[in-house]
C-alpha cells in the first residue's frame, strides 16, 4: 500500500497491517541498539560519525558534548513512530511527528546498511546477489528507502 | 525569489575572520530526495540551492553547506548528524 497518504489535516499513515507489524519490529530493534548495544555496535559511527576526522581529540569533545543528546533525540524519534505502528497515536501527523519518521527511517536504514555491509558505492548494491526469492534484509534495506522517499515526497507537497 | 539573484556563494566566499565550515560528505544510504530535504528544511536554502549543494556532494563526494564561527559550525554539524548525515566541521580553505 502507499504509505503515507495526504489528506485535508495532514499527513496520515497508509501502511498496510503487515508492514506495520515489519516496520514496528524493525523499530523495536532500532531502539534496541538506540538503548543497549551502542558501546559495541559498528553503526554508531554512522550515527555519531567523527566531527574532526583528522582530530581524535576534538573530535572525542565533540562526541562528549553530543552523543547522549542526540542518542535520546533517536530513542525519543524511535519511541513516537513506535506509538504510530502500534496505533497509540493515529489521525495526521503532527511536524514533529514527520521529524521523527524521517529521522528513524535513517536511523533505520544506517544500521541495515551495517548490516549488509555498504559503505560506499562499491558496496552500494551488498544484498542484492544469490536472491533465493525470499524477502531478505535487503528487500527490507530497498523498501525503507521506498517509504521514506514516499514521506519526503508527501511532506514537500505542502 | 530569482534563482539567478547574485547571493553569496558559501562554497567560495570565505571571509578570514569566519575560518570555520560544515561539511556534508556523500554517503551510500542516504536518498538525494532526503539530503535536498534536509539542506531546504535545516538550512532554509531554496530548493535549486538545496538540490545544487545535493549533487555537489553527490559528484564531488562533500559539500561545504554553511561557513561561520566554529561554535555555530558544530551545533550544524550536531543538527546534521540527527537527521543521520555524514557531517564535519573543518576549517575554511584559506582566502
């Protein structure tokens, strides 16, 4: 289905019930890595990259200053799209509530990217080979990509 | 609004008491669509601004999106790396 669909009040969830259960156990994983697995997960530096890639200590102050505010800024965006999938929010979304999808779709799509490997475009296509037809991380890593590009096409429709 | 009015471009005017820059580098994940989105959206840049910069750092790997003081570069830097870009602060290329 469409994911996202504009009506007179706003921007409201068109997901179908089994992309949203997809979506919400994905997000559950998110915030699991936002709340757990940080200190030893790869993808934290593709969330928290290095400020000063050719100063570590600056770049460690930058870090200090940073990392915790923006982890809980994650966990909260991560938190808000929970309440959406599960149906604790529902109606049109707020513009926080954009903020938070389009920002945990990232987040989202930074730890698959991890997970499969891509770094830069050489890699760019990791996934895509020895498809035995099942749906796999990779299917998953193009389809996220499909729904927020939805929800950046949706909300520049203003 | 003319796309053809002669603003400041921030890739090339840098002034030698602002040294400071944010970069925003080219990365295998995130969408053009979303990248135009967020240099529109954080920055306010009009839409042809915010897709130039866009296929700036798409063909040349980073773009230079903001130049100033170096506490204003970094608080953008810490903006950028919420919406989940690759960002760094660096220093401005001499004048």
């Amino acid at each position: 289905m469409i994911p996202f669909v504009r009506r007179a009040d706003g921007v409201h969830l068109g997901l179908a019930a089994g992309e949203r259960a997809v979506l919400t156990s994905l997000v559950e994983q998110l915030r699991q890595v936002l709340d757990h697995d940080l200190a030893t997960d790869p993808v934290a530096v593709r969330m928290f990259p290095d400020a000063y890639p050719e100063d570590d200590e600056a770049s460690a102050e930058f870090r200090r200053y940073t990392q915790e505010d923006l982890r809980t800024a994650k966990s909260a965006n991560a938190a808000v799209v929970h309440e959406w999938l599960t149906g604790a929010r529902e109606g049109a979304l707020s513009r926080s509530d954009e903020q938070a999808w389009l920002r945990s779709l990232t987040d989202l799509r930074l730890t698959i990217a991890d997970r499969l490997g891509i770094v830069d475009r050489a890699t760019a296509d990791n996934g895509l080979d020895g498809d035995d037809g099942s749906v796999g991380l990779r299917d998953v890593y193009d389809w996220l990509g499909y729904v927020q590009e939805h929800l950046v096409v949706t909300i520049s429709a203003r | 609004m003319t796309m053809l009015s002669p603003d400041v471009d921030e890739r090339t005017s840098v002034r030698a008491d602002v040294p400071w820059t944010t970069v925003v580098w080219d990365d295998p994940v995130n969408l053009m669509s979303y990248v135009t989105y967020v240099f529109e959206s954080y920055f306010g840049f009009p839409r042809a601004k915010a897709e130039r910069l866009m296929h700036q750092v798409d063909s040349d790997g980073r773009a230079i999106v903001a130049t100033g003081h170096r506490e204003e570069m970094e608080r953008h830097v810490e903006a950028m790396h919420g919406y989940g870009l690759q960002a760094t602060v660096d220093r401005a290329p001499a004048a």
